[in-house]
C-alpha cells in the first residue's frame, strides 16, 4: 500500500547511515489495513549500530515531505536500546510486534521480545488514567458539542491501544480490527460499546453524530473507559 513512500524513507536511512543501518520496519494500522486518511499514520522504526545528531537533522531535512503529511518520525534504536525500550513502553512494543512488516534487513528486530506482565498493567492503568484526565481538561477549553466530537474521535485510537494491552493481560488474542478489539473488550469488562464504535464509524467518514447525540455519546464514552480502569484495578 505504500511501498513507494517506504522505499523513498529507505533510500534517504541507506544514503546518510550506510552500513550502519540494520533493519527498517513499518507497522501500526498501514500494516493491520485500517490507514484512513487524516487520522492513520505511516508509522516506522529503523535499528541502527549508531547514529548521530547530525545524522538525525541530516535525515530530518531530507523527509520533510513525509512529515508534512502529518507522519511521525522514524523510531530509531540501536539493538540494546530496542530490547531495553520494551521494559517502559510494552503496550507500543506488543503492537509492534503483532503488526508489522520488516521493509529492509536480514533479521526481524521485533523477533524474540518478550514482555514482563507487570510492566504492561502499569503502563495500561496509568495511561488510561492520565488520558482520561486529558479528556477532562481538553473539555473544559472546548465545550461546545462539535469540539467534543472532535475531542473524542481524536483520543479514541489512543484508548483502543491501551485496551489490547488489557486484552493481553488476560491473554486474550488481540484482533487486528479496531472494531473487533472495542467488541472483546466490552465483553470482558462489561460495558456499552455503541459509543465506541459510532465514533469509529465517524472516524472513518462512514457516520456522523447529531449536535443532540454528542454529549451522551461522551457520557458513555467516559463510562466505558472508568470501567475500564475499575477492571484493571482489580487484576
């Protein structure tokens, strides 16, 4: 699907880091099929045996085209900082690894990781925490029922994330599909996924909410993600 805007990347890490260049991996929904213009990104991660800061403005100066497109930058590590990386941020680092596809190298660098359970509830609880205060206080600078839909269709890939590291805490197979991921967590925490996925159906351009709609719809937003934190207190 973007084959040509990864070989672009490629050949700019190739020319300023040579040899030095280990590995360069897409993944994120580009991988799972689920882009969608405006909201998705081209997410991707290059392993290095070293890079400089001169490297990295080199490379910065080079994909202004990509960033402008609103794509993050390349993650980069070195291989002990990938395999340290996965101790603070095991939700991002499971999903790396369930999605995503090696574009250059002779080893896949997410092969083999493994994840201590303890880190994955902490970071799931008190990122689910912290975000659900974000939610709170980006409302009290937007009140109107139109900045609430934007605010909630934009945390939403967020909270998704953060409920397949609950999944995977009960050892739940994780779904690729967004919409499948809202649907086993609902079921295992027990709470109403309706808002979850009308706000999914509004992200993808495939519905729209009502001005009268918006403020329930946060209502119950809100109380899936407090359930959410309940269950996970109780792990």
């Amino acid at each position: 699907m973007h084959e040509e805007t990864l070989e672009r990347i490629l050949q700019v890490l190739k020319k300023i880091l040579g040899t030095r260049l280990i590995s360069f991996v897409m993944y994120g929904s580009s991988h799972t099929g689920e882009f969608h213009e405006g909201y998705s990104n081209i997410n991707t991660m290059a392993v290095v045996s070293g890079i400089t800061m001169h490297d990295i403005a080199e490379i910065g100066k080079e994909l202004k085209w990509f960033f402008y497109k609103d794509n993050p930058p390349p993650l980069v590590f070195t291989p002990d900082e990938l395999n340290s990386f996965k101790d603070v941020f095991p939700i991002e680092m499971l999903d790396m690894i369930d999605h995503h596809t090696l574009v250059y190298g002779d080893t896949d660098p997410l092969k083999g990781i493994t994840i201590d359970r303890r880190n994955l509830k902490f970071q799931c609880e008190s990122e689910l925490k912290a975000k659900l205060i974000r939610l709170r206080q980006a409302l009290f600078l937007n009140q109107s029922e139109k900045q609430a839909a934007v605010i909630m269709t934009a945390s939403l890939s967020s909270f998704i994330a953060l409920f397949k590291g609950v999944l995977r805490l009960r050892e739940i197979e994780v779904p690729a599909r967004k919409k499948e991921v809202i649907a086993a967590i609902a079921g295992l925490v027990d709470f109403d996924q309706t808002p979850f996925l009308r706000l999914l159906a509004v992200r993808e351009k495939k519905d729209k909410l009502k001005k009268s709609e918006t403020f329930k719809t946060l209502e119950m937003y809100v109380e899936g993600i407090t359930k959410v934190i309940n269950f996970l207190e109780k792990e």
